[in-house]
C-alpha cells in the first residue's frame, strides 16, 4: 500500500471513531432516566409465613381484659384477634403457634395472676393486650419472671430488656396532634372525663362536669362553634333573635375517658351540626370506638381526625413493600374468616366475627417473637428475649405494620400522623353486615 493510500485509511479509521463515540455519547444522553429500583422485597408477600428453626412446641401468651362492654383495658380486644392471622399464617407452612390467653380482670393482681398462670403454661413470651394500670402490672409481672413481653397497645411503666412498646409514644402522638391542628388559633376543647392533651392549649374548654347529659355539652359546643344560635336570655323582648358567637372555634378537641363515651360525644356534636374538624387523640381509632359510633348511627366523615401510625387497611393500596405486607395480612384475614374451625383468642367464637377488627399491631407483635425464636432454634424465654433484641424487622419478615427495631424498647420506628375517618369499603376484608363501616385513611376523605 503506497503512502497515499495508507493516509486515506488512517482518516477513514479516525472518522469512524469519532463517528462511534458520537453514536455512544447521543445514546447516553438521550437514554430514560433510570426507574428506581423496586423495594428488595418480592412483588407478592406470601400468605404463609416460615419460621425455620421453631421448636416444635412452641406458644406465646396473650393477656386481656374480657368484656366487650366498655371495661376499661377491653378497647382492642378485638384488634387483638390480629394474632390468630399470624399463628395461622405461620401453621399453613408446618410452625405450629399456640396462643393460650388469660384474663387479667381488669385489676393489677389479675394481671399478675394471668402472667403466673402463662408461665406454668411454658409460654415463650407475652403479649399484653391490654391498657391501663392491668397492662403495665402484667408487663411488669413478665419481666420479672424474665419472659420476653411485648405491648401494641400500651407503654410499659419504664424501659426494660425484655420489655417492648410497637405502638406510637405519647411524645409522637403530642406532635402529630399538633400538625392536625396546624393553621387552626381557636381551639376549643370538649372532653368527657379524658386527657387533656399537652400539646394543646384551647382557646375555650368546655367539660361534662358543667352540663347535665351530653347533649347539653355538645349543644353549647356548638353554639361556640358558630354552628348554633345562642337563644336569647329568659328575660330578653318576646321578638328578641338568638345571636351568632363573634370568635368562633375553628377546630374541636374532643376527649373522653372510654372510647364507647368518645362516640357518645361525637355522636352528640353531630347531632348538633358541628361543621369544624373534630380532632380525637386518644381512642378514636380502636374497634370499640367504630362499633360504638355505628350503633349511635353516627358518620363516619373525613371531619373526624385522629392520630395514628400506618397500620389501617389503607396501607395496602400503596404501591410499596409495606402495602404488599398489608396485603398478605388482609389475605390471611380472609382466609381465616372462611375457616368455621378457626377460633377467637378465647376459643369461644369463630375468628369470623371479629375478622373486621383484627389488626396489623397483634399481628406484627407475635410475627417477631416467632422470628425471635426461630433464630435462637428455642422456645427458652430468656433466649428468645436475647435474640429479639438483635433484630428488627420489616414486611420482608411478614409485618403488616411499619418497620420494627427491637434493639430498642420503643420499638416502632415510623411517626404517627394524622387519619381521617371514612365511611369508604376499601373491599379488603370478609364482607360483613354487621361490621361498621369506619376505616382510617391517611389522607381527608373524599367527600
């Protein structure tokens, strides 16, 4: 090849070059930006559940406070039946769970009493239930005998190394509380018997103590609230007009000792065409408060706003790890429901009946003592309690719920935040005709 012809190559081969690089660098910048990477968990969270390594005999006991009357300690009663979906779940892949259940009777002794009873029983760990005095007597009485406890519902008395809380703190409840109420400067607060809550500080407050029956309370709160006339004094002209409060509550603090009694309230400012928000802090979001307010015909409306961590059916509609966790609970829900053979915790009712109220927190609660004790390869309580504090879980491991750390005693790791009330059948669970129709959404209601 002569030098001309050598040159003409080289220029050829160098166009080529820059004519790939050119191609490349087009392709590069022009290239989708990148989907994010799903959560490393499968795109379907299975049903059943494994626990490798579970002795064979293993149990978990439960302590609550029978009744289903409005005793005080018995608000989630039936949310506790969330646990039986976990056992259940766990047998359908051969790790046999039982859940002998004791009743605390609503006293502190028989709190005590329950744990003792449980221990001899050879359990591995306890689930409270309960609320209340009952419910810290009964974590106390576990640690003591050095058996791993765990609390959905309840703070223990103080932190311990066998003791822990999955439910929010009163600290996290304050400041979510104080974002529902955001851009609110007339708080009035209405209670009946209940906590008066930290964070708030009510322009107004009106108390049962001053009224003779609820609907007078509720009567004047609404007269407060600009929604109601006051009538004219008794000595005022015949033709005399109501008159409409100047600085009218722009939100309602609503507070009361029982959840059945928070209904009774709500129901009762209803009644009275209470158009501000109704902020419930406390107990607003247990099955004793839905089964209540539906009885007293009472709406389930985006106007009720309460607190609490992402643990509602809601959940399973994200698009995301935790919905899909949510969503295999609800599955083994329905599962469950179909089951006649299938009991409540007290063996004395299908789990069928209480399959609207089963919740995410019990459910979660006994999913970490089986993990906890499948890792040890025992049903020792001091072991099982050793291994719960090294790990934390989350829909990858089978909750439904947030994530969990139990190196911690507060073991929930998500902030609650503010719920609306709706009366919407999200059509994840069992039909029911007889179960309300409240659910909590984490955004307003659509009306």
């Amino acid at each position: 090849m002569n030098p001309r012809n050598r040159l003409f190559v080289l220029i050829a081969a160098g166009a080529a070059v820059v004519i790939a690089a050119a191609v490349v660098l087009t392709m590069t910048l022009n290239r989708p930006t990148e989907a994010p990477r799903p959560d490393p968990v499968a795109a379907t969270v299975p049903v059943a559940l494994k626990a490798d390594g579970l002795p064979a005999d293993f149990s978990i006991g439960v302590v609550m406070t029978f009744g289903q009357s409005g005793e005080p300690g018995t608000e989630y009663n039936r949310a506790a039946q969330g646990a039986v979906v976990a056992a259940q779940r766990f047998g359908q892949s051969g790790a046999r769970v039982t859940l002998p259940t004791q009743n605390d009777q609503g006293t502190e002794d028989g709190a005590r009493a329950a744990v003792a009873t449980l221990a001899e029983q050879g359990v591995s760990g306890v689930l409270v239930a309960s609320t209340g005095p009952q419910a810290r007597a009964a974590a106390k009485a576990a640690e003591e005998r050095g058996l791993p406890v765990i609390l959905p519902y309840s703070e223990a008395s103080e932190p311990t190394q066998t003791t822990w809380t999955t439910g929010p703190t009163a600290a996290s409840v304050q400041a979510a509380l104080g974002t529902a109420l955001a851009g609110k400067s007339r708080v009035l607060l209405v209670s009946d018997g209940g906590q008066v809550p930290a964070s708030v500080t009510p322009a107004d407050t009106l108390t049962l103590e001053g009224f003779s029956d609820v609907s007078g309370l509720a009567q004047e709160a609404a007269i407060r609230t600009g929604d109601q006339l006051r009538p004219p004094s008794k000595d005022a002209p015949a033709d005399a007009e109501g008159t409409r409060t100047a600085n009218p509550a722009d939100a309602v603090v609503v507070s009361a000792a029982t959840p059945q009694r928070l209904a009774q309230l709500v129901r009762a400012l209803q009644s009275r065409d209470v158009s501000v928000p109704l902020i419930l802090p406390d107990g607003a979001t247990t099955p004793a408060f839905a089964s209540s307010l539906s009885e007293l015909d009472g709406t389930a409306s985006g106007q009720l706003v309460s607190i609490a961590p992402a643990t509602g059916d809601a959940v399973a509609l994200q698009q995301d790890a935790q919905g899909r966790g949510m969503s295999a609970f609800l599955a083994g829900i329905r599962l469950a429901t179909g089951n006649p053979e299938i009991k409540n915790l007290t063996d004395d009712t299908p789990f069928s009946a209480d399959a609207w109220a089963a919740d995410a927190r019990s459910h979660d609660a006994v999913v970490a003592l089986v993990r906890a004790a499948a890792l040890a390869g025992s049903n020792d309580p001091s072991k099982v309690g050793a291994s719960l504090r090294t790990l934390s879980f989350g829909p990858g491991e089978g909750l439904a719920g947030p994530a969990l750390d139990f190196s911690q005693s507060q073991a929930l790791t998500a902030q609650p935040t503010p719920v609306y009330a709706s009366s919407q059948d999200l059509g994840l669970r069992p039909a029911d005709e007889n179960a309300p129709r409240l659910v909590w959404v984490p955004a307003p209601a659509s009306p």
